[in-house]
C-alpha cells in the first residue's frame, strides 16, 4: 500500500482563503434548503413512525444551523463548506452516527455538543480553524479527521475519552511532537506535513499498525519503541535523516514491520540504505516503492554471512 497523498497549503494562500471566506454573504438555516437535502427514510425507534435520517447541506453559505435542531432523527450529516462556528445546535442530534463539518471557520471544541452525541462513529473537521483538541470527546468515534487545521498541541487524546478510536488524521496541522496520544487501540495515524521534530510517547500504541510522517522535520526516528507490537507501515518520506545511523531505532518495531517509505531524505542518493534496512528488518516486504525481491534478500544475508566469517 501507499500512502502518499495530501496537498500543502501555504501561509500565504491560507490567509487569501480567509479573506475570501469572510467576503461570502452568508445565511441562515431554514426549512427550503434543509428539506431539498434529505434522504433515507427509515422507520423511527418505536417502528410506527418514519423519518429521514440523512441530510447533505454543503456549500450553502450558512452561518447559522439553529434549525437542524429539530430533526432529531438524524444519523448522517453534512455540513461542509459553510461559515459556520458554532455547533452547539447539534446538542440535540443524539442519534447522529457520522458528522462532516470540513471547511468551516469552527476555532474550539469548548461549549460545543460533542460529548452528548454518544453514538457518533466518524467525525471529520478537515480546514477548520482549529488550534487544539481541548473539550472533544468521542466515546464511540472510530474515525476522527482534523486535518488541515493549525493544532499546535495535543492534549485530551485519552483512551477514556476515545476508546473505541482506530484511525486517527492530523495531517496539514503546527504538530512538533508526537507526545500527547495516549490511545492504545489507535490502529492508524497520519501525521504527514506537520513540523514534527521528535518522535515522543509512541510507546502508548501498542495497537498501531499504520504511522504516517512524511514531510516533517525528523532528523531520526529515536521513539520507536518495542511496545509498539504491531506496526506493518511507517511513513518517513520528506524530512531530515542524514544517514543509516539515524535509522537504529526501527529495529525496535523490526519483528512487524512490511513496508517502509524512507524517499526524499538527505541520505536518499548519497547513500545506498536499502542492505543495511534489510538487514535491520529481515522481514520487510517493501521499501519505498520497490519490493523486495528472495533475490535481494539472499545476496543481502550472504553479504551479512561472509562478513561474520571474516571477522
């Protein structure tokens, strides 16, 4: 698998978005834009009566959603591409199961309706304005997408709050650590395009198989850790590492890992990396794009084999 994608977005262009965003006339919620956009008729919880449970509402220029609060059966809602902040009208959605809000202006999770909504499974608030995770809680999310936003910090990522939490995007965001994901049953995390310099509490994921860092600022990968029995993919594409020695530390996840992304790094061309990575992990399967081949494998080890006779 690859899993290489995502775009830059440039301080400059974030900033003409904004401007651009706050000369849109907007408008409130109301009964002629949300009835054209609902769909799935079910039966409610008693079974004698029936009410729609989905309802798409991008791109209408809307500000305010005081109005969805009365549709109170609903399951799958979209709202992205608007200008709204706040989403405290959610409070009364409680059977909501999947929430997209994307491009929004929402700034904080604080007085916001997520912790009544017990039953929401996937959540995504890519191209918020988002600064950090304080006051979300998610205690059936599986999926949650925060991507693109300018979260600097992470803290609240506790499994008491996200227990049941497998995939988990901050891609696009102001991270410069790790440290704060305290998440044992997280499966995937991508944090691609952050200013990551440290590697930090990954010793928590001990369920993750899938770590997504290409383009930040790591110079190593010190922080891998034994704990973390399960990674198969680890994304290192696009950051600092000089040389092999920086690289020591993906032997503690060698008995798991299948594929590693190491392109684009200083010691890509300067070096080949690819003998001294299959000896440190004798069972990948592929390193960047190519797989490796029983042919590469062999020469490798008979490589290993003759030095050891030699010394």
């Amino acid at each position: 698998m690859d899993e290489d994608d995502g775009s830059d977005v440039e301080n400059g262009e974030e900033t003409q978005e904004d401007e651009d965003d706050e000369a849109t006339e907007v408008r409130p919620l109301d009964q002629d834009i949300i009835i054209p956009g609902l769909s799935l008729l079910c039966r409610t919880g008693n079974g004698l009566r029936h009410a729609f449970i989905k309802v798409v509402l991008k791109d209408k220029r809307l500000s305010d959603i005081a109005a969805i609060s009365n549709y109170v059966h609903l399951r799958f809602l979209d709202v992205s591409n608007n200008r709204i902040s706040d989403l405290s009208p959610l409070l009364s959605l409680t059977q909501l199961l999947w929430l997209k809000v994307d491009k929004n202006i929402v700034t904080c999770f604080q007085g916001q309706a997520f912790a009544q909504l017990v039953y929401l499974q996937w959540l995504s608030m890519a191209a918020n304005r988002l600064t950090d995770m304080d006051g979300l809680v998610g205690p059936a999310l599986e999926s949650l997408i925060l991507s693109d936003n300018r979260i600097q910090t992470l803290h609240g990522l506790e499994s008491n709050h996200f227990s049941k939490l497998v995939t988990l995007e901050l891609r696009g965001n102001r991270l410069s650590t790790t440290e704060g994901i305290n998440l044992p049953n997280l499966q995937r995390l991508y944090l691609a395009q952050n200013s990551i310099k440290h590697l930090e509490g990954l010793d928590k994921l001990e369920s993750l198989t899938t770590l997504h860092l290409r383009k930040n600022k790591l110079t190593n990968v010190e922080g891998l850790s034994s704990n973390m029995k399960c990674l198969q993919y680890i994304n290192i594409r696009s950051n600092d590492i000089l040389d092999e020695t920086c690289l020591s530390s993906l032997g503690h996840v060698s008995k798991t890992l299948r594929v590693v992304v190491l392109s684009e790094n200083p010691l890509d061309g300067n070096t080949d990396y690819r003998p001294y990575i299959l000896t440190l992990i004798p069972k990948l399967e592929r390193l960047d794009k190519e797989p490796i081949s029983l042919e590469e494998r062999a020469e490798v080890w008979k490589t290993v084999n003759e030095l050891k006779e030699e010394d």
